[in-house]
C-alpha cells in the first residue's frame, strides 16, 4: 500500500504563496500546519493573569514552547481587551527584550502582537520575522514598517479603534463581512510595499464578535482560506468555547483543540495555542488524516513485523 498525497473528502483551497521563508526557517503551508505559542508579557494577559511578565519567565515559556514543537511563538505586551493605552515605551520595553533573548538562543519563527510602528521597528530589528496586527491595519503605516524589511504581516479581523470596547457587535454575515475586509486590508498592505508573499491573515475568532458569531466564522472557515493566503487562528481558551461548553478558561483545552482541528480542516495553516504539546500532536494527527504527513513508522498488521 502507497502513501497517498492529499485528501478529496476534505478539500483544501489552494494557496497563492505556500512556501514562506520566515528567518531561518522555510514552511510549505500546502504540506504543514505550523503550531504558534503564545507568550504575553503583561500582568493582566486575558488567559495566565501575569504569569509570564517578568522578562525570565517570558523567555523561558518561549523556549519551553519551543522544545514541546511549537515552530512559532507570539509574543504581546499589550492584552486586546479594552483598558488603558500603555505607552509605547513601555510596550516596546516589554516585547524587544523577549524578542532578543528567544532568537539568541532559537531559529523559531517569532511574531511580535502589536499596532505600533515603533514596537514593530524594534522587533524587527531584534530579530522578529512577523508583526502580528490584531488590530487590521488600524494604522496603515503599520504596513510600510513592514515594507521597508524581510518581515512578513498578519492582518486580523476587528472593527473597534485598538483597546476600546464595542459592545453587540453586529454583522449583515459575519463571514461575507470577515471576508471583504480581509481582502480591502491585503489589497491596502500591497499597496503600501507588503509583497503578497510576506502577508498572512487572520478572521479575528471573538475579536468584536459574540459566540454565535465565532462559530459561524469556524463553520464556514473555507470562505475565508479561499482567499488563498495562509489563514492564522486564533481560538484557544477563546470565550466562545468556554460559553459553548459552560467551562472557565482553565477547562477548555479540548474545546480549543477541537476548535482548531475543525479549523485546519477547512484550510487553515496556522493555530495560535496556550498549550503547545497536545495542540503539536492533534496537528500532526491531523496532517496525516488529510494526507500531507506520512506515519513515523508503519507496523500495525504489516505483516510479518506486526507485533
């Protein structure tokens, strides 16, 4: 029996750009899922409360997610939620440090969370290889920083002015929506300089959005990766799993990795975790299931090498 390439009960749309050098690592998003570890740097992070503030700890959860097979790790100084603006030196002393420690020590692909021009100016400079916009280009010079280096973007989905609330969010169809705005933000970002090749994006799960929302988003996820360019998700520990589960942040690991398997089955190419080992083992499960990563080995009722 062959190994056979691909998987038609689960078509994937195809991507423009599926090969990306991202520093010193090269990914084929046609043949991987990449695993990004999520590291924040701040003492009210929406998921661990602080627990990764002080500059060691911060470093150390990086390089931990490192070796429990994350290829990526994102790092934030600043929580999405609405709350005060920190000051961008503030911010930028949180993240570059990090930024400097990892790629001493780890040819991992590193994102850095941020909208700010001069945090994402740092970061690049010490050794960030993607700027991870949560806020969707809210400010487009944003996208010439980029531009003017090798880095690579991520455009997500949200509509509120960065850390203001927007309560009830409303949409026509949220996936029609997600849609149109994700390609006006690509279609600005060329404009500004970002090759194609260097720009991924992201529907924004729970980002100005209620529960039924984020559901429909994962539901119909193939409208958005039809726009053939690697699609990022972030759902783990989201509170739209916690709601559909009735569970609290700490009890929602297998709502979220199920969250993000039913994500890459609709073509999503890259999941954005807090618990990188069991999200690394569902991801490589799952690559064989749809037929883009052979077993390790084969022995099972092999014949004579069956056990």
């Amino acid at each position: 029996m062959q190994w056979q390439h691909g998987c038609m009960d689960f078509p994937l749309p195809p991507l423009r750009f599926p090969v990306r050098t991202l520093g010193a690592r090269t990914i084929d998003f046609s043949r991987q899922v990449a695993v990004m570890a999520i590291v924040n740097r701040t003492p009210d992070s929406f998921y661990d409360g602080g627990a990764t503030f002080s500059l060691d700890r911060a470093v150390s959860a990086s390089l931990q997610a490192v070796a429990d097979g994350a290829d990526w790790v994102d790092i934030g100084g600043v929580p999405f939620a609405p709350g005060a603006p920190l000051p961008v030196g503030e911010e930028t002393d949180r993240v570059v440090p990090v930024v400097k420690a990892v790629r001493a020590e780890s040819d991992a692909i590193i994102s850095v969370d941020t909208f700010h021009i001069q945090v994402a100016r740092r970061s690049i400079e010490a050794g960030a290889n993607v700027i991870n916009d949560t806020t969707g280009l809210s400010n487009p010079e944003l996208a010439r920083v980029v531009a003017d280096s090798e880095a690579s973007i991520v455009i997500t989905h949200s509509l509120a002015a960065p850390r203001t609330p927007y309560p009830a969010p409303s949409y026509a169809d949220v996936v029609t929506d997600v849609v149109a705005f994700l390609r006006t933000k690509v279609e600005l970002a060329m404009q500004l300089g970002v090759p194609a090749n260097r720009i991924f994006v992201d529907p924004g799960h729970d980002l100005n959005k209620n529960t039924l929302h984020s559901l429909e988003i994962t539901r119909r996820l193939s409208s958005i990766t039809a726009l053939g360019l690697p699609t990022l998700v972030a759902v783990s520990n989201k509170d739209f799993i916690g709601e559909t589960l009735n569970r609290p942040k700490r009890e929602r690991r297998e709502g979220s990795i199920s969250a993000a398997i039913a994500c890459v089955l609709a073509g999503a190419r890259i999941v954005r975790v807090h618990d990188v080992a069991p999200t690394v083992a569902a991801m490589r499960m799952t690559e064989s299931i749809l037929g883009l990563r052979e077993p390790v080995y084969l022995k099972h009722n092999m014949g004579e090498s069956n056990a």
